[in-house]
C-alpha cells in the first residue's frame, strides 16, 4: 500500500472540469471521498432544477476520484484513466440545494476498472442519479 489518501490530494487528482463545476472533496466515507457541489447558475437546468449535463459531470468526476484514490492506497504505481464510457441513470429531478456524490471500485484489474457512482440531495438513500463508467488503465507518462 502506498498511504493514505487525504482531502487535499483527492482535489489534485481531479481535471480542471472539476473546478469548472464548483465540485469540492467534501469528506471521506470508510476511506472513499465524497465529492460535492452547490447549486449555481452554472449547474441550472430547467428553473429550480439542476442541469443533467453537470449532474453526469458530478458522477464522473465521483467515479474517478474514488478509482484515483483506490490506486493511490491499493498500488505503488500511478496509472492513466481512459474513460470507455459511462451510462447515467436519473432517478429524480436535482433542487436548489448541495449535491453530493460517492463511487464505489466494483473492480480493478490490471487494464480495466468498473465503477458506480450515486449522486443524492439530503438523504444518501434517496438517490437522484446513479452511474456505471469502465476505465482502461495504462502506465502513467513521465
């Protein structure tokens, strides 16, 4: 293992299109980070209602926070995410109000990791989208 994963690195292991969004590393939950972001202009959909578009961005960035974390703690040699695809469920309409994500590694081998992330408002077991997102995982350029 190579350590712990804190609050500080999750936000460096993040794209840009993290920042763009407002999403944080919120906490840690049994050593996986929760990600989240306010309701903005930037994330509107319809009126009151949060955008799909930065809802889908909200998981992907889910998913690939808790893999990053995962390699960080589960391996000694940093690896490059190619995101294959993702498929998002939306479960209910997001309100004016913090949103909150988590992923879960359902697999890591050494080529391809499998990931779900949920997406939820004021109760964790009261989703408003779900995702599933494959990774291909290759050495990381120096």
């Amino acid at each position: 293992m190579s350590g712990t994963v804190t609050l500080e690195k999750i936000a460096d292991m993040l794209p840009p299109y993290a920042d763009h969004l407002g999403i944080v590393a919120d906490h840690m939950l049994d050593d996986t980070p929760v990600l989240a972001f306010d309701f903005s202009t930037g994330v509107t959909g319809r009126p009151g209602y949060l955008h799909g578009g930065a809802l889908s961005g909200l998981l992907e960035m889910a998913a690939v926070a808790a893999l990053r974390s995962h390699l960080a703690t589960h391996r000694n040699t940093p690896a490059r995410l190619k995101p294959v695809n993702i498929t998002v469920d939306f479960m209910r309409g997001g309100l004016e109000k913090r949103t909150y994500a988590i992923g879960r590694i359902t697999r890591v081998g050494r080529r391809v990791a499998n990931v779900t992330a949920e997406a939820w408002q004021d109760d964790a077991t009261k989703p408003i989208a779900s995702a599933n997102m494959n990774f291909l995982l290759s050495a990381a350029e120096s």
